[in-house]
C-alpha cells in the first residue's frame, strides 16, 4: 500500500503487462508506463493524476475513465493500438499525445476542453474534427492521416498558431479568422484545389502547400510570409503578389506551370527554386537582387540569363534547360560557389572573376567547345565538361580540384595539367583522343578511368600511388606498363589492349581483387605479387 506516492516512472518496463492497485492512490500526480505491454488502464485509482505516459505500448487499447480526472494535463498514448478515446471526464487536459494511433477512429468530446493546448493525432484514421470544442488549441497536428476529410473551423481561432494537416484528403480548405497562425502545413493533399482566406494571416511565416491541386494563389492576405513551398503542385499557373512581400526570403515553385516571375516584390528574397517548370521562359529582375543566395531554374525553357543583377549569388542551377543559349556574368562573382549548366546549348563560357567557385558542371552541352577560366582557381572541387566538343584544356591553378569528368568528349587531344594536384580524386578521360598523359604529383587520386581511349599510347604516374583503387586503360595502344607503388589498388582493367604485352608489377598489390586483361597480347604474368586476387577477366 502506497498511499503517499507521488510519481512512479516503470519506462522501459518492456515485459509489464498488468499494474495492480489494489487501493487509490490519492497523491499520485506523475505516472510513466511508457514501452509496457499493459492493454489497458483505470483512471478510476488515481483521482488527482496530472501526468500519464502511455507512449510505445503498442498493445494498448482501452484507457478506463469511471470517475472524473479534472487535474489530469498531459496524455501521451502514441503507438497504442486505441482506436477511440473519450474526453468527458478528462476535459481539463492540455496536452494530448495520440501520434502514430493507426487504428485510432474517434475522438469523442461531448464537451468543451478549454485548456486543450497541442493536439496531435499524426497517423490516425480519423475523418472529421471541429474545433468548436477546442476554443484555445495552440498546434493542432493531423499529419498523416490519410482519410481526413474535414476540418470544422469555428468562426475565430484566436490561439492557433499551428496547424498541420499534411497528407490528407481535403479538397477546399477555409481558414476562417486565424489572426495568430504562424504555420500552415497542407503538403501532399494532391486533392485540395482551393485554399479560402477570408482575412488577413498578419503573423503567418510559413505556408506549405506542395503536391496539392491548386492552380492559382493569391499573397495579398499574408504580406509577413517568410516562406512560400508550392513544390509538385504540377497544375499550378499563377502567383498572385498584389503588393511587395519584404520579409520573404524562400519560394519554391518547382514543377509548376508557372511561365513567369518577377522578383521584383521580394526584395529580400534569398531562396528561389524554380525547377523542372518545364513552361518558365521569364524571370524578370526589375532591381538588383542583392539578397538572392540560391536560385534553381533546371530544366525550365530559358534561353538566356543575366547574373549581374544577383552579385551575392552562391548556387545557380540551369541543368537540363535545353533551349539555354547564353548566361550572361558579370566581372566578377565573389560569392558564387556553384554553378550547373549541363545539357544546355553553351557553346562558350567565361567564368570571369570566380575565386570562390567549387563546383562547375557543364556536362552534356553538347555544342560546347571552349572555356575560358582564370589562372587560379584557388577553391576549384568539381569540374565536370564531360560529353562536350573541347579539344584542350588547361587546368591552371587549381589546388583543391578533387574530381575532374571528361568523359566521352570524343575531340579531346590534350589536358595540360600542374605539376602538382595534390587532392585530384576522381580522373576520368575516357573516349577522349589522347595520346599520353602525365598525372605529375596526384598522390591522393583513387580512380583514374582512360578506356576506349583508343589512340592512348603513354602514361606518366608517380612511383607511389598510395590511394589509387581503380585503373582502367580498356581499349588503348598501351604496350607496356608498370604499376609502381599502388598499395591500394582494388580493379586493373586492360581489356581490348590489343598491342598490350607487359605488365610489371615491381611491389606487392595485396588489395587486388578483380585483374581484366582479355584481348591483349600478354605472354606471362606473375601472380605472385597479387594474393588476394579473386577475379581474372577476359
């Protein structure tokens, strides 16, 4: 008998399955069964009970509530297997738990619950629910619960500051008076084609409406908005901004129908994506854009773009936008970073002023044939010209370069390379016209890829490769090779060598693990030196 208890905390008590109370307890105000086996539970003991965790007991069913519980406040039964709950005599609750419920149905509330603070029900399958009953609810979380259909909005819901109903079924939404609404999460509600707001949201910051149906939307009664997510919303035509949002600072349109776009009435604008708008052919910059940091217009129908008016630019996406003819830079670029071009119709591109670019990818722009860079490029990572018509390249100074693609440039004669790239990773040259190449100090390259480079006659390595994994020299006019120091090496392919007949391996490869050399004209080879090998290809 304990009479006097006050808090009892049995979390974890994984093979409990039945707490017996033979007498009240009074004074029991805390109470954490968390992670049981219990199925159900009888309120009727614990008169005066404030906290009650029922959480992860994933046999649970029933909660017992024979007499009322008015100090009960906080009510966590998520990922029980409940599938209704009465709130008449537990009305005076404030938090209220029911997160991944997926059996969960109803929840009853014959009367008010005006303490009722943060409700959550993610993953229930609940349809309707009013708020009526609930007039001070604060957040207000039905994600996930993919059969809602219906929330009953009471004329004004002064207190909400958030609510999520992602991944619902609601078709037409009306956010009646909501003056202190912070967020609105109605993502994935690919029915919803109309959003009503009949008056101003004056503290809304965050507004996702991605994968929903709507095809028009109107800013005019939002104008604090921080962030805008219209994202998959694959109808969508039109953002309406009947006056300027200064305190916007992320849009995402990405794969709308949108054509146009004018940056004008987001001054501080520092995020805008508007990729694979497959229509987009506009995007008008009346003004400097001195707060745009990220701008993603991949695979849209612009033809040209004019960077000077966004000189704090970091990321620029214009991959996959084939009909793109023309980017237009200014003298110099301070703070961009990355740049994607790849599958556009450049022919030539002047990086101009890029000290602090680390990545650069132009692959598959197939008309492209020349690419002036500055002498140093001293944060220069990834450079990527792979599928393109250039014939040379001078890497310059390039200190940082760790992953340079010219894959299958089919014109490529020649890459003149520092004596020194002292973090090159990745090397891959392979279609190219080359006929030799000299790596000079490359001591961290892991994967250097020349195949089908069929006039390749010579390569330069260093003695020591310490991190090298992968070779492949497949299809070239190599005739001799010595693998020198490649402690590491994992894959050696020198398939299709057709002049190929000497293979040194002058120290110990213990990593080798998969050796091709089908086709070649090697008359020995010593295995002696690779003890690990488990794979010989032809």
């Amino acid at each position: 008998m304990t009479p006097n208890l006050e808090i009892l905390n049995l979390l974890g008590c994984d093979e409990l399955v039945e707490l017996h109370m033979p007498a009240e307890c009074p004074k029991l105000i805390v109470l954490n069964l968390g992670h049981s086996k219990l199925r159900t539970f009888d309120l009727g003991m614990t008169p005066n009970l404030e906290v009650l965790d029922l959480s992860r007991c994933n046999n649970f069913v029933e909660l017992l509530t024979p007499i009322e519980c008015p100090k009960l406040e906080f009510l966590g039964i998520s990922n029980s297997k409940m599938s209704s709950l009465n709130l008449e005599r537990i009305s005076q609750i404030q938090f209220l738990y029911l997160i991944d419920c997926y059996d969960f149905v109803e929840l009853h509330m014959p009367v008010e619950c005006p303490n009722l603070d943060i409700l959550m029900l993610n993953g229930s399958k609940l349809r309707t629910f009013d708020l009526e009953m609930t007039p001070n609810i604060r957040i207000l979380y039905f994600d996930g619960c993919c059969e809602f259909q219906q929330l009953r909005m009471t004329s004004e819901c002064l207190k909400l500051e958030t609510l999520n109903l992602t991944d619902s079924k609601l078709r037409a939404f009306d956010l009646g008076m909501t003056p202190n609404l912070q967020a609105l999460y109605l993502n994935e509600c690919y029915e919803l084609h109309r959003l009503h707001m009949p008056a101003e949201c004056p503290k809304l910051e965050s507004l996702n409406l991605g994968g929903s149906s709507l095809r028009t939307f109107d800013l005019g009664m939002i104008s604090n908005l921080v962030t805008l997510n219209l994202e998959r919303c694959y109808e969508f035509q039109q953002l309406h901004m009947p006056t300027e949002c200064p305190k916007l600072k992320s849009i995402n349109l990405s794969g709308s129908k949108l054509r146009t776009f004018n940056l004008g009435m987001t001054p501080n604008l520092e995020i805008l994506d508007l990729g694979w708008c497959y229509d987009f052919v506009d995007l008008h910059m009346p003004t400097e854009c001195l707060k745009l940091k990220s701008l993603n217009l991949s695979h849209s129908s612009l033809s040209t773009f004019d960077l000077r008016m966004t000189s704090n630019l970091v990321t620029l996406n214009l991959e996959g936008c084939y009909k793109f003819q023309r980017l237009h830079m200014p003298t110099e670029c301070p703070k961009l970073k990355y740049l994607k071009l790849g599958h556009s119709m450049l022919r030539t591109f002047d990086l101009g002023m890029t000290r602090n670019l680390e990545t650069l990818d132009l692959e598959e722009c197939l008309e492209f044939h020349q690419l002036h860079i500055p002498i140093e490029c001293p944060k220069l990572k990834s450079l990527n010209l792979g599928r393109s018509k250039l014939r040379t390249f001078d890497l310059g100074i390039t200190p940082n370069l760790e992953m340079l693609d010219f894959k299958r440039c089919n014109d490529f004669v020649e890459l003149r390379m520092p004596d020194e790239c002292p973090k090159l990773k990745f090397l891959d040259l392979s279609f190219s016209k080359l006929r030799t190449l000299d790596l000079g100090m490359t001591s961290n390259l892991e994967k250097l890829i020349l195949v089908n480079c069929y006039e390749f006659q010579r390569l330069h390595m260093p003695t020591v490769c310490p991190k090298l994994r992968l070779l492949n020299i497949g299809g070239s006019k190599l005739r001799t090779f010595n693998l020198g120091m490649t402690p590491n090496l994992e894959m050696l392919c020198f398939k299709w060598c057709k002049e190929f007949v000497e293979l040194h391996v002058p120290v110990e490869c213990p990593k080798l693990k998969s050796l091709c050399l089908g086709h070649s004209k090697l008359r020995t080879f010593d295995l002696g030196m690779t003890s690990n090998l488990q794979n010989i290809r032809s």
